[in-house]
C-alpha cells in the first residue's frame, strides 16, 4: 500500500476517527482482490481522479495500481463524500 503524497494532506482534513476509520478500511479492503467489485470497491467510468473507489461510509478513498510496481496498490485521494456532492481536503471535486 503506498499514500500518495497530497493524500497525507487529505487526511488531516479528516477528523481523528475519521481518519482512523478509511486507514482502517484501506488495509483491510484492499489487501485482498483490490480490483474486485464488492459491495464497499467499484470500478468508475474515466476521471481524472481514478479508476476505482472505496466506499466506507460517507468517505471515499481512490485508488489504483502503482505506476512503478503492479505488486502495489496506490491511495490517489481521500475525500467524504455529502449528498451527491465529493469533498477532497475541504473542496469539492467533480467526478
């Protein structure tokens, strides 16, 4: 598993249990079959942000392979999602 660098600022957006909470769910959901579509992982139509998502309750986390090793999964963005509305460090983002 590997953050990218502005989702450790995406974090501290967070609140602490927040922020405990997608970690959490990160390690636990994507250690295994990453790319396999749950009911929490799903594969989006193409963004600018990421092919796939992780649902942890009003929080997202984007993610994909890392360019430099198909072994690693990398963390792209970590937002809360309000209404039908995304919210990534505080601004809100369309998908």
């Amino acid at each position: 598993m590997d953050l990218a660098e502005s989702v450790k600022e995406q974090l501290r957006s967070l609140s602490a249990n927040q922020r405990a909470l997608i970690l959490a769910s990160i390690e636990t959901q994507l250690t295994h079959e990453p790319f396999r579509e749950t009911r929490n992982r799903k594969a989006l139509r193409p963004n600018p942000l990421a092919p796939w998502e992780l649902r942890v309750g009003d929080l997202r986390a984007f993610y994909d392979l890392a360019p430099d090793d198909p072994n690693v999964i990398r963390i792209l963005a970590v937002g809360e999602k309000r209404g039908s509305r995304l919210f990534i460090a505080g601004k809100e983002v369309q998908l």
